[in-house]
C-alpha cells in the first residue's frame, strides 16, 4: 500500500459499479487507479471523487497493468470555488489538460503537483484570468526546463507547445472567455 497527496484529474466509467481515475500526486507522479464500487450509492468513495478534488489517497500498486487499485480516498480540498462560473471550470481544465501533457506516467514530479495545487487554490478563491493562465503556462514551462528568460516572458504557451507537441483543446477558447 502507498499512500499520498492526490489532486483528481480526470474520471470515467469503467463498468456499471466501477471507475478509472486519474490522479496527479505529489509523490507517485500522474497515475490511473480503479475505484471499484465506486459508482455504487453506499460506495466508500461516495462523494470523495469528483473533478479537481484534493484527497488523501491510498492504492495498491498492480503488477500486471498501469491501473492501480484505490483503496482509500480521505478528500482534503474540494476547490469547490473552481465548480462557481464555468471559465473557472474551463481554467482549471485547462492546467489539468497542460499537466497530463507535460508528465510522463507514474514519474513523481512533486513541484507540477504544488503548481497545480495554488493554482486550483487561485481559481476556488477569484475568477480566472489571462494573467493567471500565463502564469501558469511560465511556471510549468520553467519546471519543464525551459531556459529562454525571453521565451518565458513572452510565449511560454509557445515554448511549452515547442517542447511537447501541441497546446491544450480548450485554450483557445479559453483565452477568448477570459477577460
């Protein structure tokens, strides 16, 4: 059993009872659980798995996929600030979608979960705006190992893009709604 600071990033349905979850962790990296019974209305995950929560979580590694099983969720923080307007929904997809791009499975980054974390603490407290996504996109790509002082000031998106292929869907639009 491991146990460790989770933020939820992503869910979805993996048979009538059960879920896949992804997570970014502060000490096992970005990792895909099963929460089985979860979808149950008397599960033990009843209302500790939703979109952009912080929670304690506990697994049990597998040895024969990348699917670990969830054993125990305690949630933490629910951000429920980010769930108020939909461009701070949007946002906060946004960070996540950049995160899922820019880590490799199951490689502990620690520093992209405290990133992800203030900025979902940002979004639960005020609306979002272009400011605190460049924001972002600047310090995701400092941590990524972007050196060019001139690049970070003024394209981060584009030197994130540069580094990993592409931008996220969303932030085009994003970055229309935004004020």
């Amino acid at each position: 059993m491991e146990t460790s600071n989770a933020i939820l990033l992503r869910k979805r349905k993996l048979s009538d009872t059960s879920l896949i979850v992804s997570w970014c962790t502060e000490s096992l990296g970005c990792i895909e659980t099963v929460a089985r019974g979860a979808r149950r209305p008397k599960s033990i995950f009843a209302g500790k798995l939703d979109l952009f929560f912080e929670a304690e979580i506990q697994i049990k590694r597998s040895r024969k996929s990348h699917l670990h099983a969830l054993t125990e969720a305690v949630l933490g923080n629910p951000f429920g600030g980010i769930r108020e307007n939909y461009k701070r929904t949007l946002t906060a997809s946004c960070f996540v979608e950049w995160i899922e791009l820019s880590t490799e499975p199951e490689h502990p980054a620690p520093e992209l979960f405290h990133l992800l974390q203030r900025a979902f603490g940002f979004l639960d407290r005020q609306d979002a705006t272009r400011r605190a996504v460049r924001y972002f996109e600047a310090e995701l790509a400092r941590l990524a190992g972007v050196h060019d002082v001139a690049m970070l000031e003024s394209d981060p998106a584009g030197a994130l893009a540069a580094l990993f292929g592409r931008v996220p869907r969303g932030r085009a639009a994003l970055l229309k709604a935004l004020p």
